[in-house]
C-alpha cells in the first residue's frame, strides 16, 4: 500500500508545528506548506490535489483556504485548535472570534473540516461559547514533549523563570507583568523573563522591573534549554491559556510549576506544582517561595514522561489520520 499522504499547512513554524511535521514524516509522505497570505493558495492547491488529507495547524485563514479546497477537491481535513482559534476575549484583546469576518472563517473551517483536535478540552467550551459549534467528534490530543531533549542537569538551579514574547497583549495574557510585580516581592531571588522584543511593552515592563528580574531577549532553543536548567521554578500566570508547550518543556527539564487554574494550565501541572490566582502578585509570590523552597521539579518531569510524552502523541495523530483517510 503507497504511503500516506499528508499536507501540513501553518502560518508560522513554530516548535509545535516543527514537532509534528517530524513524527508525521515517520509515517506518512508529509509536505509542509507554509501559509503567506492569499499567494499562497496555488502550492496549497496542488499540494491538497496530489495528497490525502491536509493537516492545518490552527483554525485560522490558512485552515479556511485547506478546508474549502480539500472539499472541493474531496480530499480529507484535519484541523488543530490551538488557543487563539477559538477565543474571544475582549479584555485582553485576544481571541480570532474578535474580528467577525476572520471567525467566520475559522467557524467554517471547525464546522467543515472532517476531524476537528484540540489540544485541550477546554477549547470546546471556547467553541461552543465563541463559535456557537458542537461537534461529539471532536479529540482531545494534547501537545507532546520531546522528554529526551528536555532534560535536567546537575547543575545548580536558581532562578524563577517565564518565556513569553512580550508584546502589549502578552503583558496581560501571560501574566508577564504580574511576573515583575511578583520579582519585586521576592528581591533576593533572581527572576528571568524570556521574550523581550525591542518595543514600548518591553520597554513598559523594564520602568516596573526591580533589581532582581532580568528580561532577555531572542535566544537560541540551547539557550532556551540551558535556562530551563537553572530554573528552580517556572511560572505560566496566564490570563488566558490553551495548554503552554513552554510550561512542558520547563516541567520536563524538572522546573518546579507555579501556575494560573486557566485552560490548560493545571492539565499540565496536575498536584506537582503551586497555583495562585491571576493578576495577584502577593499570592504568586508565596506560590513561588513554597515552589522555591521545595525546589523538587522531579514530580513535574514525571507527570510529563507519563502523560505528555512525544510518543503519546505520535501515536494519536497516527490512528486519527489513517482513520480519517481509510473511511
């Protein structure tokens, strides 16, 4: 039988998007197609037509132009939802449902693609609030980490760290000035702010900065991962959150999580972890001492090994698409 063929389209090539286009490849012919706008729908074309099933990361435009042509085309459709496909905050500014001509799109793409994941099951509350859809069909496949890439070291932990670009809305969504709030209140821990961008919320969050936090900018993924190794804690304060793949990453490298009850966020932390309330500096930072102090992130790599491992979710992905193609 000639392999799979599988299309997977994205409008950025994100580390989760990467990922899944490498355990895919293990199985089944994959041709990625990076989505730049409306020029881009020839290759998608073509690529859908001499292909099986077309993979969207994210049920935004680019899933709206891969849904219409597969069913033209009648191939089969996969779509993941991944946070901001399915919100409507108006508060944070955040969520596609905000803008009524681009959730009509991702609406259509939901509602008409043949299999619909999620990457956690609070985005079908979104959906069904947001995008007024209920599908019984839709699964549940959480993000998967790579636990053999992601590893603690010997090396001494002391920091308290968060990753996320800070940009105007990410200053509230991720909780990122509330993590510098927080630094403020535990001066004689060093606090690491992953993200910084050359921008007025970069520079908004350096006026509020204490002695003790440190913003740092692009780095490299064995940057990233030697931060992760130094962290005694990580902490994902959202506001609004899907899951968090750095959360998992942290959690794998044997961070101790301090996190918001938002989303996915206690999918992910389980009992391994402090929680505190969202925009509450005191309360994280007496979630960040307990989690400090205790200093043991062995429970939290655990819970990753057992639940969000790669081969987790490899194998998910596989028995959906040869389902999807096969029926």
């Amino acid at each position: 039988m000639d392999r799979i063929r599988v299309v997977l389209i994205a409008s950025a090539d994100s580390s989760f998007v990467q990922t899944d286009r490498q355990i895919l490849g293990e199985q089944f012919s994959v041709r990625y197609v990076p989505w730049n706008g409306k020029r881009s729908i020839p290759n998608l074309a073509w690529s859908i037509l001499c292909s099986n099933v077309v993979f969207s990361w994210f049920a935004l435009d680019h899933a709206y132009g891969a849904c219409r042509i597969a069913r033209a085309l009648r191939r089969k459709s996969v779509v993941m939802v991944g946070g901001g496909d399915a919100a409507k905050r108006p508060d944070l500014d955040y969520g596609v449902y905000l803008d009524p001509i681009r959730g009509a799109r991702s609406r259509y793409a939901v509602a008409r693609s043949d299999r619909v994941l999620v990457v956690d099951d609070s985005l079908r509350d979104d959906l069904l609030r947001n995008a007024r859809i209920q599908r019984e069909d839709i699964v549940t496949v959480p993000l998967g980490f790579d636990t053999n890439r992601w590893l603690p070291d010997r090396g001494p932990r002391t920091t308290v760290l968060t990753v996320g670009v800070v940009d105007d809305i990410n200053l509230r969504r991720k909780g990122l000035e509330t993590f510098a709030r927080t630094a403020s209140l535990q001066p004689g821990i060093p606090f690491v702010i992953v993200g910084g961008r050359a921008n007025p919320a970069t520079e908004r969050l350096l006026a509020i900065a204490p002695p003790n936090l440190q913003i740092v900018g692009r780095i490299s993924d064995e940057e990233l991962l030697a931060h992760f190794r130094r962290a005694r804690v990580y902490v994902q304060i959202s506001e609004y959150e899907a899951f968090g793949s750095a959360l998992g990453e942290a959690m794998s490298t044997g961070c101790v999580p301090v996190g918001t009850k938002v989303g996915g966020i206690p999918t992910l932390i389980g009992d391994t972890g402090e929680y505190a309330p969202v925009r509450d500096p005191p309360a994280t930072a007496r979630a960040i001492r307990t989690g400090y102090d205790s200093g043991d992130g062995s429970r939290a790599r655990d819970r990753i090994v057992r639940h969000f491992s790669l081969d987790r979710r490899r194998r998910a992905l596989m028995k959906i698409i040869e389902e999807i193609v096969q029926s």
